[in-house]
C-alpha cells in the first residue's frame, strides 16, 4: 500500500482516480489545485502524486517544480487531457520537468494501476 496525492481540478476525475486506487489498496489524498497539493505533500509526505496539468491558480508544470524542490525523490505521474498545447505536449515537457510517468486522458484503469505500480514498486498479482 502507497499513499498517493491525486491532484485535479476535475472532482469527477479525482474521484474516478480515487475509486480505482483504494480498490487497488493504496491511501488517497485529494487536492483540486497544485498550491493545496504542495501544502498537503508537505504535511502528509505521498508516495506518489498523480498531478493533472492544466489546472487554475497553480498548474501541474508548476506543482512538479515546487513538489520536486522539496522532495526531489518524489514519483509523479502527469496527466493531462490536452488543452490548448494538446496532451502530447504538455506532458513532454512534465517529462522534462520531472515527471516519472505520464498518461494521457482518458487513462484506462490498467494503465493507472500500472503507472502506479513502477512509480512505488508495487509489484501486481498475476491476474
């Protein structure tokens, strides 16, 4: 079991992604901006982050700077659904900025345990 920080503006995401890693066993935190997730990371120490990119306030290139100054270490998923940079993008330069997994949205439920998995080798049971 990991304890992991989901952070999207989108509950409805933050939700799905939740449901999908308690069934999995893992802790969840939730944050619905990168500022409330540094903060929350900076409290509670996550596993993992599982941070969106485009997000008001402070968005997910920006949360993966702050979170890795602090926790260098730290295993961050970037995900994104495209915007104006389009997915591809966008998580290409998370990748650069310290990203150790990314997943376009809509993730299936596969790759996300899977991406979870390599960032906190958590080894899965044979299905």
């Amino acid at each position: 079991m990991a304890r992991i920080l989901i952070v999207d503006d989108d509950a409805r995401m933050r939700e799905a992604t939740r449901a999908i890693l308690e069934e999995e066993g893992h802790l969840v935190i939730e944050a619905s901006d990168g500022a409330e997730a540094v903060r929350l990371h900076l409290a509670e120490r996550a596993d993992a982050v599982v941070c969106d990119m485009f997000m008001p306030r402070q968005d997910g290139i920006e949360t993966i700077r702050a979170l890795r100054r602090d926790s260098p270490q730290l295993k961050i998923i970037a995900v994104s659904g495209g915007g104006s940079l389009g997915a591809t993008d966008v998580l290409k330069v998370a990748r650069l900025m310290g990203a150790s997994e990314i997943l376009s949205k809509p993730y299936s439920r596969a790759a996300l345990v899977d991406a979870i998995a390599r960032a906190t080798s958590v080894s899965q049971p044979p299905v």
